[in-house]
C-alpha cells in the first residue's frame, strides 16, 4: 500500500533526526546516504516532516501518525494518502480556510490548543497576536526578493512570463511561493533573496556619503547589501566570527558590485582593541546573534527541539557584544540593534539595559510583525550615541 510505504518513509527520516542540524541541512544528506528513495519518496517525506514539525507540541498524547494526519491538513490545501486514511470525514474539507480548518480540528479533537504550537509564548515580545502568530505556523513564509526601484518592472515581467506568481510589496520588494527556483531566470546580482521583514530594518539605517559604517555580525553580508543599496558610497567594514561565511559574503558583494570593503574575523565576545583601536564608525550594524524565534515557520522543528534555556543565553551574548562594539561608535550616530527573535528577552528587555548601561539613547524601535505578511517576525532598534563632556 502507497500509504504505509510513505508513513514508513516518513517514520524512518523522523527517527534518524535529533534536531542538531537544520531539517534543510539534514534532508539533503539523509537523502544522499538513502538513495533508495525515489524523487516521488523524497518529496512526500520532506512535505510530511515539515507539515508534522508545524504541529509543535500540541496534541501530544495522540499517536505519530494521528498528529501528522492532523498536522497535513492543517498546513495543505492538496490532499495526501495520509489525511485520506486517517481523517475520511475531513477530505471534503481540504481547501476551507485556515479558521475553518483549525475549527474542524478543535471540534474533532477537544484537547487541540493553538498556545501548544508555540511552546514559549510567555516570552513574547508585547505586541504580538499570539493568535495570529500561532496560525502562522501552519504556512510557509514567502520568499522574497530586493531588487532595484527600476528594475522591478522588467523583473517582474520576466518572472510572469515564466508563470511564476509575483506580489510587489514595496518598490523594491517582490514576494514570489517559497521554493521558486530563480537561478536560471534572473541575472545573478539582479536581486537579492531578502525577507521582508529584514528589508524593512534598513528604513533604520539612514546612512550619510563617505560615512563609515561597521556591519559587526554581518554573517553573508544581507544587511550590508542592504545598507549600499541606500547609500552606495560608504567606507564599510563587516566582520564575523567565521571565515567561511565571510567567503560566502565575497561571492555575494563581487555580484552586487561592491568592491571597497575592510573585512575581518572578529570574535565580539572579546575585547578587539588590538585591532580596532584606531577605528570609529558613524553607524554601526549589529544583527545580533538570537534564537531566530521570529523565523521559525520557515524552521519549524524549532517548534519542538528548541530548549527554553538559550533565551537567557542569547540575551547574554548580545549584551557582552553591545559591550564591545558601543566605544567604537561616535557620539551622536546610531546603533542598530536588529533580532530575528520574538522575546522580549532578546529585544525590548536587552534595548532597556543598553540603555541603562551605556552611554545611548533609544531613538526608536520596532517588534515587526512579519506574520501579518506571511514573512519572518523581527526587531530593530535605533539608538543614537550621547555626546559626554
């Protein structure tokens, strides 16, 4: 029977995965060492671990494939072998509505709670429908690109053409399905694979000609990319802990054409006055290290292997580095402190002590709520340098 073969697909990547890799980073290697399953194997079993993960932890007493019967027909508007065996009465109902759907199931299953999903929600950032937030989980963000003012309408003209579905948000902002495959329609270094909430954060930068900027965790450089996008003659710095992510951002700055950038690997979470002594910056980037709380519909085995503990351990990290990189800013230009999490630990509670601790003062912030527009929740923060007599 093709159902058992799939659940049994299923079952048998679901039990070879702990959690310590990314699912999109597991999969591929799984599927390289099994190459028994056929591409048909791989495409259910890769929907059926994404759709299960989205379950979070609710309903947890009922058995493996109840919860991912449950988990398929909340999260597809296609139906599986899966939902047909398990959940007959419910077959009809494939293409209601999100609320629909998740009344259905409150109704069948009188235990089912969204606040399940989301096992942290006491730590949420103020200001977050949780109602809203938890439903999102059951969907794919977007995928999103940045492209120029101008070259949107040829972009997009290029992409209908292909019948692809394009959504423009903002004058550089095109929404296309998760998953489009672009590499072989747009011109490399035409766009950039950006969420929409993290292109929202450079409305924050406000950078000025000649300026110097650093981009202190600028991991592949997206941020960065963003800011030159804004103001492209800047003298810029990034650094990262990593050298390997540094070479991916060198790929990624040749395409874009930036050519004049210092680059260096930092530790942050140590005192880098040997090397920095005679730097000062009038705007510094800190897209700080966090739990990616905000991002987890796009991660959503996060859902269940995420271990409450690194909240505190995150904020830690990103106070020691406000630490670090503060005394390198000058006195009245901005600090902006950016998360991809939504608790409050990791953003209005760490703003606070940077304020109470150092020598800033917050001009303002923002939680962006990236589930209203099917992307990632974020937070950003503007804080401007006081001048000390």
């Amino acid at each position: 029977m093709r159902v058992e073969h799939q659940l049994k697909a299923f079952e048998q990547v679901l039990q070879s995965y702990d959690g310590t890799l990314p699912l999109h980073r597991f999969l591929p290697a799984y599927f390289k060492q099994n190459k028994q399953m056929g591409s048909s194997d791989r495409r259910w079993a890769m929907r059926h671990l994404y759709s299960f993960f989205r379950l979070g932890k609710a309903l947890p007493k009922l058995t493996t494939e109840e919860r991912l019967s449950i988990a398929d027909f909340l999260c597809h508007d296609t139906l599986s072998l899966i939902v047909e065996k398990n959940l007959p009465d419910l077959v009809h109902k494939i293409t209601a509505s999100q609320i629909e759907k998740i009344d259905l199931i409150a109704s069948k299953y009188p235990e089912f709670n969204l606040e399940d999903i989301y096992p942290f929600a006491k730590h949420l950032s103020n200001g977050i429908d949780t109602g809203q937030f938890f439903k999102s989980f059951f969907l794919q963000p977007d995928l999103f690109i940045r492209v120029s003012a101008e070259a949107a309408p040829s972009i997009m003209a290029t992409l209908e053409s292909e019948q692809i579905p394009v959504k423009q948000i903002t004058e550089t902002a095109l929404s296309l399905p998760n998953g489009t495959k672009l590499e072989n329609i747009l011109k490399e270094g035409s766009y950039q694979v950006q969420d929409l909430s993290s292109q929202h954060t450079g409305t924050y930068f406000r950078p000025g000609k000649w300026e110097k900027w650093w981009d202190c965790c600028a991991a592949s450089g997206g941020k960065t990319l963003l800011l030159h996008s804004l103001e492209p003659v800047l003298d810029l710095l990034v650094t990262d802990l990593r050298e390997s992510i540094l070479l991916n951002l060198d790929e990624r700055f040749r395409l874009a054409g930036i050519k004049k950038y210092h680059k260096k690997e930092l530790d942050l979470l140590k005192n880098n006055d040997q090397i920095l002594h005679h730097y000062t910056f009038d705007g510094i980037i800190l897209d700080a290290p966090c739990t990616g709380s905000g991002t987890w519909g796009r991660t959503p085995e996060m859902l269940t292997f995420f271990e409450e503990r690194k909240i505190s351990q995150f904020s830690t990290i990103q106070k020691s580095i406000v630490g670090n990189v503060v005394k390198y800013l000058k006195p009245g230009k901005p600090l902006i402190y950016i998360t991809c999490s939504a608790f409050a630990a990791e953003n209005e509670d760490v703003v606070k002590y940077i304020t109470d601790n150092f020598p800033l003062e917050l001009e303002s912030m923002e939680l962006i709520k990236g589930y209203e527009q099917n992307a990632d929740t974020m937070f950003v923060a503007r804080l401007l340098k006081k001048n000390q007599d």
